[in-house]
C-alpha cells in the first residue's frame, strides 16, 4: 500500500508575479518547478505548516490566504494530497537553501516552466484569475 502524504504549497504572490521553485537534482521530480512549501507536522494546521515550511526553506514569512486548490495525484512513491493557498511576504526576502533555484515568474506566463503534477491544477486555477484580471 502507498504512503499517503499531505503537503501545503505556498502561492505568493507579488503584483502580478508568483513565486516558482525550481526542485534540485537531489530531490525526488528534480528540475521540476513547484510552490514552495511542504509537509503537514502532527497538529499542525495547513496555514500553520505553511508559515513553518517557508522560514524553514525560504527564511521568510508570508500571510496565508485563501485556499486556491486541494489536489491529490499518484506518485511512484505514494499518493500526495496538495493543498495550496495565495500568500503575500510580510518579512525577509526568499532565499535558496534547498531547492535548484527560485524565481518571479508572471502569473499569466506560468505555463513556460515544467510544473510537478501535483501543482498544475493550482497552476491552471492561479493563471486563469490573472488572465481574467487582466481583461
């Protein structure tokens, strides 16, 4: 039987640009692009992993906001359940300190970068309200 794991991903956003983070070669789906964030502890919320995960990996903190997407796809090493939710950086500027490389990508744009498939509903959903912003 697989392992199921629950991971939150944070879409910050900044004016019309998201973070992307780029999976390094150690990680499983390396050079895949990602929202950063990451495991659930025991008794922590989604919100509440989310603001851990991203001082621990991008030595920032960001306000969580509303949730975007909850997507559960099929690995080879277990079946991951995605939470994302829009995030906006309150303190610090976000810094590499696991992944390959991080960038400001415009939200309607998304698409040009390969996306793990567990994030690309969030992706999807992310691109479709920029665009209708923009019209």
């Amino acid at each position: 039987m697989k392992k199921e794991i629950n991971v939150v991903g944070a879409i910050v956003v900044d004016g019309t640009k998201i973070l992307g983070a780029r999976r390094s070669s150690t990680m499983s789906l390396p050079g895949m692009w990602e929202f950063p964030g990451g495991k659930i502890e025991t008794g922590e919320t989604p919100r509440e992993a989310l603001v851990r995960e991203l001082q621990e990996e991008l030595l920032c903190t960001a306000e969580i906001g509303d949730e975007v997407a909850s997507t559960r796809h099929e690995y080879d090493f277990g079946f991951v359940t995605l939470t994302t939710f829009y995030s906006k950086l309150v303190d610090g500027e976000p810094r590499l300190t696991e992944h390959a490389e991080i960038r400001w990508i415009e939200a309607t744009a998304l698409n040009s970068v390969e996306w793990a498939p567990a994030d690309i509903p969030a992706v999807e959903k992310v691109v479709h309200d920029f665009s209708m912003i923009e019209e």
